[in-house]
C-alpha cells in the first residue's frame, strides 16, 4: 500500500523544475513557495516568456494572497514589451477577457495587489503597484498606448531617487519602460542616439554598476546598443548572458548573438542560438499549453541560426536550422492561434532562400513541398523569384537591388591577399584583407578554390571604413580581429564541406604534376625552372603547413624535409643499379645526377629550396 501511495504521489508530481539560476528579488511574504514562484516568474518576464510568467506568478499569488508583488507580477507580465507592442498589434490582442495578454487580467490583479498593501507594507512595493497602476485600463480604448508614457515617467522618477540608486531591478523596470517608448528606434539613421536611447542609458549604467550580471540589465542593454555604432557594444553584458546560469531562459541565451554576428563572429552567433534552441525545447516538452506566444522567439533563434550559418558559409547548418523550422511550425501549432499563420508564414521560405543562395539551389528548390494554404504563399514567392534575387551571386543578370543577397558557394578564384609575420618556430601566421571584387559585393576568402566566400548586405561588417582583417589562431582557422572598435572583425570559417576540401585539394594537385611534366618537357630545362612552374601552378603542401603557423604543424614539416633529404640516396642507388644492367648510357654517375635532379625539382614542390636539394 505504501508503494502505491508514493507511485500515485509520484505521478501527481510536478516536471522538474526549469534551471534559472539564482535570482531572487525579495518581497513582503512569508511563504517560502512564493517566493521561489515569483523569482521564476522574473526570470521568464525578463527572458520575455510573458505567458510562463504570468502562470508563476499565479501560482505565487495562490501560495500566498496577502503578497502584493505576486499580483504585481500577475499585472506586469501581461503587459507590452520592447519586442511586443503597439507597432505589432499587441493592444488589440490585450482587449480580450482572458488568457495572454489580458489587460483585464492585468486590471484585476492591480485591484487585488492595491489590496494586498497595508501601513507595514514596504514603501518600494507601494511605489511599483502605483507606478503600474497607471499603465493599464479596462475596457481598452484606442488611446491605451499612451499610457506608457505615464507608466515611463512615473519610473524614471522612481530610478532617480536617491534610495533606488543601488536597486537593479528597480532601474531595470525603469529602463524596460523608457525604451519601450520607441520600440527599435534608438538610433537615427546617422547611428546618433535619440532622446528615449538617452533616457534609457541612465538607468541602465546606474543597474549595471549595483549588478553587471543582472538579466535584465544585461538583456536590454545588449538591445540598446545593437542598433548603434560597433564600437561602443557593451560587451560585459553580452558575455554575462553567455554565462548565465538560467541555463532553461533560451532568449537569455540567445540574446549575445545579436552582438555577434554584427563583428563576424558567427561561429558565436550559431552556439549561442543551438543552446537558445535547446532551452526552449526543454522549456515546451514541460509546458506546451504556454507556449503559443513565445513560440516566435523559438523561430526566431532558429532563422538566427540558418543567417549565421550562411554567413559562415556552413550551408549543412544553414539547411538544417530551415529543416527545424519546418518540423517546429507544424500544422497543429500554426492553428493554435489565429495570428500565428500570418506571422510565421515568411519564417518557412528559410529553406528556398537558403537554396537558392547556395550553388546546389536548383535541387534543393525542387523539394516538393506541403499543399498547406499556411505555409504555401513564401515558398512560392522565393520558388518563383528567389532566382533572380540570388542572380548577383552567380555572375548573371538581376533585378535591381539595394543590397545584392550574400552567397556561400565556393569561389576558385579567389587570393589570399596577406602578409607574413614572425610565429612559433619561424612558421609565422598569416594577416590577410577582404577585398572587394566589384561595387557592393565584398568577399572574403583564403586560398584559392578553398574557402567559401561571402558577399551581399552585409558586406559592411565589420564597419564601413575598418580594414576587415583576420588573424590565424595557430590552428589554421581564423578568430576576429579584436582591433575593430571594443570587438570587431571578421571571421572566416574554417573551411567548405569535406568533400569540397577534398575535391579542391585534388584538383591543385593535379595542376601542379602537370605543370611540372610540362616544365620537364622543355628544352634545357633546369631545376629553377622546373620549381618555378610547380609554385606558380598552386602553394605547395608544405608551404600551406607553414602558412597555418603553430607548433603543431612543425614536427610534420621537418618528416617532410627528413623524406626528401633520402631522396638522392634511393634514386641514386636505383638509378646506379639500373646503370649496371643498361650499359654505359646507365651509369651509376647517370643515376647520382638523375637523383639530385629529382631531389631538387621535390624540393621545389615542397617549397624547401635549394638547400636541401644541396
């Protein structure tokens, strides 16, 4: 009996609890459970999982009713956010009784909370249910957006004095009302900030000084700056979201990729986003009841994934993310909620436009695709004129465009266009440019036929007027170069696909013996020669190990050398023998001389130079 009692216990059991770190804000309760509740429900507001916060927030209140922040919370997370607003129809959904968003959730629960205060109840939380009061009403009217600018007021009053100059959470509500103002418009188009982007920096840098890792703070701060000069990226913050400890928050994480992948560094941008990814699926195989708004910011991540991917040149990924696209927006979640078609619908022409984008376009296009009215509108549009958008990559004729569409597929002809400098062992590293092609239409490569190439809109990073250069990091990939502004600088990849790599290897080769042959063919030809034709016909094996730089590669260098340098002693010997058997027209001395010659045209190949042949 007592084994049934604790299985059936055990199936009324919650689902482990989400990992979100140790945040706490304390409030006036005494119940240990409402507490814990409302901390979750903070986190969740502050990762914008608004519909999961109100639920905590909820259950805070059952906890305890007498909690007046529970309430609060229950108010403040049904309410507009930088992500959500006006602009994007977020007052016409709140005019609803019920559910998410509900501003007469919102009202109730700010009636309740206002009853919740008593003469003990501390000044701070009297101050908050106060300042929230005034951004809501019920029923709504077509003037509700305005009340933010009360609510804004209200707040920035409340940061400035003096006893909530230390309080992060304080400046971060304060800062979260300010930039809502002007929703992804902080910055003119000469990137100079405007007034909101002013106000806001305030209470941002006085939260940020009482706590550098606070969620918020750090999340609003890294949407501050994006839309501003590269230079000036907070970069604090954005690391202090990687290493966040609310390791189940996904837009937490995924948050430093927006910095990311404006420096170039997309193999950044793709890691923050496959763990965003992973968290948020986490989060919908506990609560797939609450997961209908918030499933904008899964897609989000993965459509972030699929661009930094194609900036990096890594189409596998890129094409992956589109299929994770595909899987997540099936039919029974796109019904879940009558805005959720229109919205997503342009999210599923991932996978053609990453097609037609790459050089395998024409195949992948001709996937056939679902009979879906929801998802058949962006497909056709990019089956049908993904084509000539993606024409500038290819060389052919296009309509008429602002900014031509990147392209990854692999570029033959690209230089390397570099330096070198002094490294490990005399191997040295290897500091290389972008450089432009054409008129709008910046490349970035290495060697030729090697590496995927890059062009289209965002040909400006890193900035406009910066040297876009890369350094090797001794493992023969390329890091940013940290000389552009705070982070700045490209990021090559480090390589096409294996089987590309291979194919291109095989083909320098063979241009290589043949332009030796044909080097050997002439008449008195030398050995200079002969290694004056193999380096022009591609970099030799050995020079390409010395080029990556590190010690790792130097042990490989010297077998080379220590091979060839046995070379004259084999051919000499084969040739000798040979010698014996032919007559005198085969000599051994014939043989010593055909031998040396064959050590100084591989040492040629291997770009040793004349002394080893020597």
């Amino acid at each position: 009996l007592r084994l049934a009692l604790r299985y059936i216990h055990m199936l009324d059991d919650d689902p482990p609890p989400p990992t979100l770190g140790a945040y706490t804000q304390p409030v006036s309760t005494t119940v240990r459970e409402c507490q814990l509740l409302f901390d979750r429900g903070c986190v969740w507001a502050f990762s914008l999982h608004r519909e999961e916060a109100v639920a905590c927030f909820q259950r805070a209140a059952e906890a305890d009713s007498a909690c007046a922040m529970a309430h609060w919370g229950v108010a403040f997370a049904n309410g507009p956010d930088y992500n959500w607003n006006e602009s994007a129809g977020f007052f016409a959904a709140a005019a609803q009784h019920a559910g998410y968003p509900s501003f007469k959730v919102a009202a109730d629960a700010l009636e309740r909370a206002a009853a919740a205060l008593t003469d003990e109840s501390p000044q701070r939380e009297r101050d908050l249910v106060g300042a929230l009061a005034l951004l809501f009403e019920w029923p709504v009217t077509p003037t509700a957006a305005q009340r933010k600018v009360a609510y804004a007021d209200a707040m920035q009053a409340l940061a400035e004095r003096p006893n909530y100059a230390a309080d992060a959470d304080v400046q971060a509500l304060a800062a979260d009302a300010v930039m809502s103002l002007a929703p992804w418009a902080l910055y003119g188009a000469d990137q100079a900030p405007t007034p909101v982007a002013v106000r806001a920096k305030a209470p941002l840098e006085r939260g940020l000084a009482a706590d550098p890792a606070h969620p918020y703070l750090c999340h609003l701060r890294v949407h501050l700056d994006e839309m501003g000069p590269r230079a000036r990226f907070h970069w604090p913050s954005a690391e202090a979201l990687r290493r966040t400890d609310a390791t189940d928050a996904g837009h937490l994480l995924h948050m430093p990729s927006h910095l990311d992948i404006q420096v170039g560094d997309y193999s950044a941008a793709m890691q923050a986003n496959r763990e965003a990814i992973s968290a948020d699926l986490r989060q919908l195989a506990r609560a797939p009841q609450r997961f209908s708004i918030y499933s904008g910011y899964v897609v989000h991540n993965m459509e972030f994934l699929a661009w930094a991917a194609m900036l990096a040149g890594n189409k596998g990924a890129a094409l992956a993310a589109a299929g994770q696209i595909e899987t997540f927006l099936d039919e029974a979640r796109l019904a879940s909620n009558p805005m959720l078609p229109a919205f997503f619908e342009s999210y599923l022409a991932t996978r053609p436009m990453v097609a037609s984008l790459s050089a395998a376009g024409r195949s992948e296009s001709r996937r056939p695709q679902e009979a879906s009215v929801a998802r058949s509108g962006a497909r056709a549009v990019w089956a049908l004129g993904g084509a000539p958008l993606a024409a500038p990559a290819r060389g052919r004729a296009a309509l008429p465009l602002a900014h031509p569409l990147p392209s990854f597929r692999p570029r033959p002809g690209l230089r390397r266009e570099g330096r070198r400098s002094g490294g490990p062992g005399g191997a040295g590293g290897v500091r290389g440019s972008a450089h432009a092609d054409g008129a709008g239409d910046t490349r970035l490569g290495r060697s030729a036929g090697s590496h995927w190439a890059l062009s289209g809109p965002f040909s400006d990073l890193p900035p406009t007027g910066h040297a876009a250069e890369a350094q090797h990091d001794g493992r023969g990939a390329l890091r940013p170069d940290r000389s552009c502004g705070a982070r700045g600088g490209a990021l090559l990849p480090r390589g096409p696909p294996r089987g590309e790599l291979g194919r291109a290897r095989r083909r320098r080769r063979k241009v290589r013996r043949d332009a030796v042959r044909r080097a050997r063919r002439l008449p008195d030809a030398s050995a200079p020669d002969v290694r004056r034709a193999a380096r022009r016909a591609g970099p030799p094996r050995a020079r390409r190990a010395a080029v990556r730089g590190g010690p790792r590669h130097l042990p490989q260098e010297r077998l080379v050398a220590r091979r060839a340098a046995a070379l004259p002693r084999r051919g000499g010997a084969r040739a000798a023998a040979e010698g014996g058997r032919g007559g005198a027209g085969r000599g051994g001395g014939g043989g010593r001389r055909r031998g040396a010659r064959e050590l100084r045209v591989r040492a040629g190949e291997l770009g040793l130079g004349e002394a080893t042949g020597a």
